[in-house]
C-alpha cells in the first residue's frame, strides 16, 4: 500500500463538475474526487449562487490521486480529452464563467505541466481554436454540497446525466481504458 503522504492533488474546472466528477471517480490511482468552486470572489459561495456566475467561481472538481499509479500529466490529457477547452466560458449548453476551462494548480511544477501540455495541444491537438485554459495558483477551494456528490451514479437516468454526462463517460472508457479502475 502507497504511503498517505505521498498523494497529490488536482482542481480542474472544465465545465459541470459532474460530468468530470463522473469521469475521475473511475480513474485508476484517484483516492477521491469532491466537487467545488474555485477562482471567484465570495467567502462561502453556494451552488445556487455560482450558477447565477455572480460570485466569479468555476464549478471544479478536485481530485486526490496517488502520483506512483496515475500522474498529473495523465489526468491533464484525461481532462483535456473529456472537454473543449477551446471555448471560453461555455462547455456546451452551459454557458458562463462559472462553465469556464481552468487548471487550478497547487505548486510551480503543476503550473509548468498545465502550461506544457497546452503548448503541446495548442500545436498539435484535435481543436482549430486556440486553447482558452487558464491556469492559475488554486486560491480556495469551497467544497460543493453533499447532494453533488457522486452525482452521476446517483442519478443515471436523470436527462443532463443521459445527454450529457454519459456520453463524457464513454469517450473516457473508450480512450483511456487502460486508466480505468478494474471491477470485480
């Protein structure tokens, strides 16, 4: 078993924290994934108030995770596969800062990593457009409440799950299986 102090953390923000929640969660190494806000003004802000985009959050998803199983550069390629990172402030149909594309880091060599692979995607990746991704230092982390949690599992047949997180989901399965949490 890995030493406890040895696990790494992760903020992302690339749109619903559910549909991003729903892809880390199966990630080989993730410890665990909490949705969130980060990047805004307010000292306690709620999911009711960062949907209005009045406080200046981003709905994320941090994840801890064990580097010596899954990196952080493997869970930046997983999280620029599962998003377009290339529209500012919009994920689809949910449009406004709050949906923003943003790599939340934790220390210098996450900033460098983040900004690495958006050099390498912005030259060779699948987008005509530009990345739009900011990073930038995690300043706060506001958990999101309970009710978020495990969203996607908890609610397969609700219609955002259907239409938009499960698609996510199987374009994740589908190019990183060999990152997938193994079932009995």
């Amino acid at each position: 078993m890995s030493d406890e102090s040895a696990r790494e953390t992760a903020t992302l923000a690339g749109g619903c924290f559910w549909c991003l929640e729903a892809v880390f969660e199966s990630v080989r190494g993730v410890d665990s994934v909490k949705s969130g806000y980060a990047g805004g003004h307010d000292p306690s802000p709620t999911y009711e108030q960062v949907c209005t985009g009045s406080t200046g959050h981003a709905e994320v998803v941090q994840v801890v995770f064990d580097p010596e199983v899954v990196s952080y550069s493997q869970l930046l390629e997983i999280f620029f596969a599962i998003h377009d990172p290339t529209t500012l402030n919009r994920q689809g149909g949910d449009v406004g800062t709050q949906y923003r594309s943003a790599v939340f880091t934790h220390s210098d060599a996450q900033r460098e990593a983040a900004r690495g692979i958006i050099e390498e995607l912005d030259e060779e990746g699948p987008w005509d457009d530009p990345i739009v991704t900011e990073v930038v230092p995690l300043e706060t982390f506001f958990p999101a409440e309970a009710y978020h949690d495990t969203y996607f599992r908890n609610n397969p047949a609700q219609p955002y799950c259907r239409v938009v997180i499960d698609p996510k989901v199987q374009k994740f399965r589908q190019r990183f299986e060999h990152l997938i949490v193994s079932t009995p």
